[in-house]
C-alpha cells in the first residue's frame, strides 16, 4: 500500500506539481509568444538603424532631409502648404 501511494505521489508530481508536464507546456507556449514578439522588435530596430543610417553626415539623403526639416522645423516656402497627417 505504501508503494502505491508513492508511486501515485510521485505520478501527481510529474503532471500537476511545480515542475511537471502542465508548467513544462506553458513555458513552451511563453517562449513561443515571446519569439513572436522578438522577431517583431527586431524588423523595427532593422527600420530604425536604415533610417539612421540615412541620417548620418556622410550619406544624407536630401529628401529625407527636407521630409524632416518641413515636419520638425516648420521650414516652408511662402508659396506651399504643410498638411500633417497622424501615424
């Protein structure tokens, strides 16, 4: 009888305890979601470093130049006007 009881201590153990099969499956399902998550924030940052790679003195592009300087400044001509549209 005590054997039994062990053996179904231990059977509990494996699949419902702390660090069974249950908590197994969902660090699995966490680890998938946070890889999504990963990729995402990696093809923004790739974004990120192209644009700023555009920006340095040694390769500015001059309409990304003058596309920043019409937002941020506000530097248009007498004869344009600037409509802003939200992202």
């Amino acid at each position: 009888m005590g054997c039994l009881t062990m053996l179904g201590y231990f059977a509990w153990q494996a699949e419902r305890g702390p660090r069974g099969f249950t908590y197994q499956r969902n660090l699995t399902e966490q680890l998938e979601k946070f890889t999504t998550q990963l990729e995402a924030i990696k093809g923004d940052r790739n974004t990120l470093e192209a644009r700023v790679a555009e920006l340095r003195p040694d390769a500015i592009d001059p309409d990304l130049l003058d596309e920043m300087a019409r937002k941020n400044l506000g530097f248009v001509s007498t004869n344009q006007v600037v409509v802003h549209f939200s992202n």
